[in-house]
C-alpha cells in the first residue's frame, strides 16, 4: 500500500482529543496506518525515528518549509515526560492526539524547545 498523507492527516483531524492524553506517539502513529504505512512500534515517542526512516521516511534538513504529512520526533526536555513527543503537521497546524498551538505541545516544551527532527515521505 502507498503512502497517502490526505487519509493520514483526515484519520488525525478526527481522531484528536480536546487536550492531551499523553498518547501522542499512538494517534500519530495510527493516522500514519491509516495512511498506508505500519510502522514498528517503539516504547516511547523519541524514540520513532528510526521506524520512520525504516518505513520510507527521510530526514528533513532543519529550516526546511514543512509540508503536510511532515512529522516531528522531539526528544524530552529535563523535568518533562520522559517519552518525548511525536506529532504530525497538517498544513496549518500541529496534531497529536489533539490539536496543538505550536510544534512544540505545551508550555514546559516551548520553554525548554529540546532537540527534534522533522521526517517526511516522499
């Protein structure tokens, strides 16, 4: 089955929660199914890069324009969820399970920014 972003994107929009339930990496990751692409699961969501990259995904250069479908791995921040976090960016916005203001999913991550990486099948 080939990757279809706009199936993935719409599984997310409907699928998200009114905040979060800290299951950011299995919204994510189930949308991206729905889009046609099973990723090994991993324990934590900082931990999903190497899936993704495994599944067809690329790394995408730090500055680059983020396109629909692009998703973010973002590793955890002292004093935070341990997990790190793992969302997609519908065009407009961040989407885990639920609708995020920015990238970065709460204020303990904005303030904090910790190191992420953007992927993005092609």
């Amino acid at each position: 089955m080939s990757w279809n972003k706009d199936v993935a994107i719409s599984h997310l929009r409907s699928h998200a929660l009114g905040r979060s339930h800290n299951e950011c990496a299995t919204f994510t990751r189930e949308a991206i199914a729905a889009g046609g692409i099973r990723l090994e699961r991993t324990l934590n969501a900082k931990d999903y890069g190497p899936s993704l990259l495994r599944a067809g995904f690329r790394e995408v250069p730090p500055g680059s324009t983020l396109l629909s479908g692009d998703v973010a791995v973002i590793q955890p921040y002292p004093g935070g969820n341990s997990s790190g976090h793992m969302t997609m960016y519908d065009g407009t916005q961040w989407i885990s399970d639920f609708r995020q203001r920015s990238m970065y999913p709460g204020p303990g991550y904005r303030a904090a920014q910790p190191t992420f990486k953007i992927y993005r099948m092609n």
